[in-house]
C-alpha cells in the first residue's frame, strides 16, 4: 500500500522550533516532487512549502518564508519540514504530499498532489 505517514506535531510554546517528518512506504518517492500543506482551524487547506524531487528546488508561503525550511533525504524515502520561530497563527493540522511529476520543478497548488499523508497537529500557544 502506498502512504505517506507524517510525524514530529505536538503542543510548543511561541517562538519555538518543531521539525515535521513524512515518510513515504509501498514505493519510491524520490523522483517526484512533494510538498506541506496546512488547514489551520477554520480555513481551507493551504500551501505551505513545496521542493522538487532532488530537492535544489523550493519554494515557501509568504507567511513562513525565513522561518521554515523544506528539505528531503531521497535515501530514506523521506521529506521533512523544518519550523523555526513558530507563532500562534501556525497552529494547523499539517499534511505531506506527492504527485506524481518526476520533474525538475515544484508545485505549489493543491490540484498537482494526488497523495495526501493523514496529518499531524501542531499547536503553538501565545
């Protein structure tokens, strides 16, 4: 069965770090652009940041650029997200995901990802 599984959520204080992995099983995901997604309490899902499949290339949301970092380990089938000065206004569920383009670029919409990890909680208290 393929799956994204993504770990790393819990409850943090303002103005620290967390580090979110997902790990991919039931194939090889290191050909193929990923992305974070999070739906924070009351809005739609939302691009958080993207890389493509060797990971040179990234691209992040306004609202957390200089704060998160995507990176991959292709050897270990695995994407993490790297967030550092987490606020209040983070707290969300977030998802990993793939698509399905072995591609030099990134993709940064919800439509391009046909695989959806189940999410973790990260909760940032003021």
């Amino acid at each position: 069965q393929v799956q994204l599984e993504e770990t790393g959520g819990g409850l943090v204080q303002a103005g620290a770090s967390l580090r979110l992995s997902c790990a991919g099983s039931g194939r090889t995901f290191t050909t193929i652009a990923m992305g974070w997604f999070r739906q924070r309490p009351g809005n739609e899902r939302e691009f958080v940041a993207a890389t493509n499949w060797f990971g040179d290339r990234t691209a992040y949301a306004d609202s957390v650029k200089d704060r998160f970092t995507i990176s991959r380990d292709n050897a270990k089938n695995t994407m993490y997200l790297q967030m550092n000065r987490l606020k209040p206004e983070d707290t969300a569920i977030y998802y990993c995901a793939a698509t399905t383009y072995a591609s030099r670029n990134y993709y940064t919409g919800l439509s391009d990802y046909s695989l959806w990890g189940q999410g973790t909680q990260v909760t940032v208290s003021s």
